[in-house]
C-alpha cells in the first residue's frame, strides 16, 4: 500500500511533486502510445485526484497530443531531463494519471491490472490472477 503523502518527481531532481491522497486505481497500460512514450513494454499508471497532486519543485512543462480515441492527452514533464510526471485526458476532467515510475517509492504500489493487452509485447508473462483488459477500460466507477 502506497505511503500517503507519497513524494515523486523527475530523473534529475529539477521537479518534484507531492501526493496528498491516495489513487482510486492503479494498472499498467500496454498501448502503443504508453510504450512509445516510456520506450519501454508498458506504463504504469495510477489515476488521482488532480486536487491531490501539488508541485514542490520546478514546472514541468507539457505537451499535447491527441489519443486513438479521439481524446486530448496533456503529458508533463520535466524540461530538463524529460521524465514523464503524469497526465490529463480530456475524458477525465478532475482526474490526473500519475507515472508510477515517478514516485520515490515505487514499490509500495502494487500492479495488478492491465489494459490494451491485446498490444502487450509477446515476452511479458502476466500473474493469472491479475485482471486483464484486450483494450482500455472505463475506470471512473474506482473515482468515490
């Protein structure tokens, strides 16, 4: 279980963020566009209040892109180093994805959800007790 708050931040040091409150849902995405973005098989991700997330150190800067689904990503960033932070998507206002990468503590969350499956690299052996998804998932009934 995640220690609250939870402290995170960039690869160089020059952003930080502090976590307030604890995430609704945690899974590991296996898109195309999570693998390109990380160059790596998968993102995890953590969805937050975005009232819960403050920045204690730099601005990170964002860029915008738009998704398979026709939604508006907004990814931050830091400027300097290029670590991603976390997300907006325009089909979750009130709602931000956190990197779990990005924390200080990254093991004190458990993955054991996954999304777009379907585009899951053929070397990633996932537990059968995990809970699998071909492509994404409507997650807000997690957001109480």
């Amino acid at each position: 279980m995640l220690n609250i708050p939870a402290k995170g931040g960039c690869q160089c040091g020059d952003c930080g963020y502090v976590l307030k409150a604890n995430p609704y849902v945690a899974y590991a995405c296996h898109c195309q566009e999570c693998k390109k973005l990380t160059a790596s098989a998968f993102l995890t991700c953590m969805h937050v209040s975005s009232e819960s997330v403050t920045t204690t150190k730099g601005q990170p800067v964002s860029k915008q892109r738009e998704s398979d689904s026709g939604n508006t990503i907004l990814t931050w960033f830091c400027d300097s180093c290029g670590s991603t932070l976390f997300a907006d998507n325009s089909s979750r206002p009130g709602i931000k994805t956190l990197h779990v990468g990005s924390l200080e503590q990254p093991e004190e969350r458990t993955i054991n959800k996954h999304i777009w499956t379907k585009r899951k690299l053929p070397w990633i052996q996932l537990p059968d007790t995990d809970e699998t998804y071909p492509e994404g998932k409507d997650w807000s009934k997690y957001y109480q």
